[in-house]
C-alpha cells in the first residue's frame, strides 16, 4: 500500500516539524526540499505527493511534484452575507488603497506579499518593485478581536482547531477543552453549511470574537478570513488531523476531484481568483 510522500519548503517552522512527525507516524515518507529548487529523493514518486510549504517556493516545484494546491478565492471574505463578517469588506487593488484617506485594515487575500495591518491612510502601505499597483487586497473597517481561532476544515467538517490571539497578541491554545469551543465550533457548523460550497474541501477558516459594538451588542462572533491549509500555522491545533486537511489541500493533480478543480493554481501559480470574475 502506498502511502505517499511529504514535501517540505527549506524554509524551517514549528508547524512544518509537527507536521513531519505525523506524516513519519503514518509510514509516509517526508523530504525537505533543498533551497535552490528541484526534487530528489523520494519526490521521484509520481501521483503521491504532497506538499507544505509557501507560495513563491511552491510555484518551483509544484509541477515537478505534480501537486494541485487548493485555495479559497480572492474574494470569498468580501463575498460573505454581513450575517457572517460583521464589518465592511471589499476587494481592491493596492494602487485604489494607497489613496485611502482615513483608517482601514488592509490585507493581501492569501499571500502573505505584506503584512495585514491597520493603517491611518493609504499612504502608509509599504512599496517595492515586487508590489504592483493592481495587486489585489481586501479593505475593511477597523475592528478588535477579543479572540480569534484557526479551524482546520475538511469536507466541510471541523478536523481541529486552535486559538491563536487575544486582542491581537499571540496566545495559543488547543480548541479542545478551550471555553469558547462550543461557540467555535456552533458559529462554524452555521458558516460551512451556509457556505461551505464556496470554500475547497480542505481549508483553513479563520473565526473570532468581536468586541465592537453592534446593534446593541457586546459582542458577535465573525470570519476573520480563509487560508490555504498548506500554508498555515497550526498553533496548538492536533497536527495529526491538521496533517489530513494539508494532505487533501496539497494532492496530487491525478486525484483532484471536480468538485476542487476550480479551487486549484494553475501551473506556474496563477491564484484561482485571477482566472474568475466575482
């Protein structure tokens, strides 16, 4: 029986060690792939492979491995009922925020090419030659998250789970056992089986607690947003059910189903949402 094989980005992370181990606990063979680029070793394996690791690395080596990477659109966040987000978000490009003259968070989608953060005005988003002006963000009201969760979600099921902040300061702590969990995880059954379909089968959703008031409220559970699950940090997440989500998010191409294929980076790592109209 085959059970196949983990490729692993040169770049070291807690979550890539962790996610080694349970691999190796499953009688699957792991490779961290060198820096230059290339596969060797057990990455000869076609049909098996799997990987972790970032977007710019993967997009060397994903053809070789022949792994089809899923990832949620650009706009999934932007396109969620308010019911679900709490805030005002859009879509945009970075050139349409730097001209933003008052406060607003403003994220990249999915890569992670600057980092989210609040900003007074448009002025203050970072430069260089790698940031085009039509790179897509997403912009949205400035918010304060009380706590906020990482769910590893397959097949529209929550796998694992893990707090990762409070009031924006890191503070890990496994889902299981934590008081919030049967909130987690009520507000996330509501989220995937409302809008499940718009998300890949294996994925990671972000959720948290807000403390801006609304309507009265003290407080509302909300999406923070989605990532791809073979680019995210598990935090105190159980690895072994977090390495099932990554596994499916990061497949071989042969396997991929019909259901995920609109999900998947095209060859030479095109994001799914610069193939598509929203």
């Amino acid at each position: 029986m085959k059970h196949g094989f983990l490729a692993l980005a040169p770049q070291y992370t807690p979550t890539r060690e962790l996610l080694a181990s349970a691999a190796r606990r499953r009688g699957m063979g792991v490779e961290i792939l060198p820096a230059r680029g290339g596969v060797t070793g057990t990455t000869a394996e076609k049909d098996s492979g799997h990987y972790y690791g970032g977007p710019v690395f993967a997009a060397g080596v994903v053809d070789e491995l022949a792994v089809a990477l899923l990832e949620p659109d650009d706009g999934w966040l932007a396109g969620l009922p308010h019911a679900y987000t709490r805030r005002h978000i859009s879509t945009s490009t970075l050139g349409e925020a730097r001209r933003l003259s008052g406060p607003a968070f403003v994220k990249p989608p999915s890569d992670k090419s600057f980092r989210a953060a609040v900003h007074d005005t448009g002025g203050s988003l970072p430069e260089s030659a790698e940031l085009a002006p039509e790179s897509p963000v997403l912009i949205s009201d400035v918010v304060t998250w009380a706590a906020e969760f990482r769910l590893f979600v397959l097949d529209g099921e929550v796998r694992t789970g893990s707090q990762y902040a409070t009031y924006g300061r890191s503070a890990s702590q496994p889902l299981d056992g934590h008081h919030h969990r049967d909130a987690v995880l009520e507000f996330a059954d509501d989220l995937l089986g409302t809008c499940g379909d718009s998300l890949p089968s294996a994925v990671v959703v972000d959720v948290g607690l807000l403390t801006t008031p609304e309507n009265g409220a003290d407080s509302d559970w909300a999406v923070v947003e989605a990532n791809m699950a073979w680019f995210s940090d598990c935090y105190a997440a159980d690895p072994d059910r977090a390495l099932d989500v990554v596994l499916r998010a990061a497949g071989p191409r042969a396997r991929i189903t019909d259901r995920d294929r609109r999900f998947c980076r095209e060859r030479g790592g095109t994001r799914p949402s610069a193939r598509r109209a929203h």
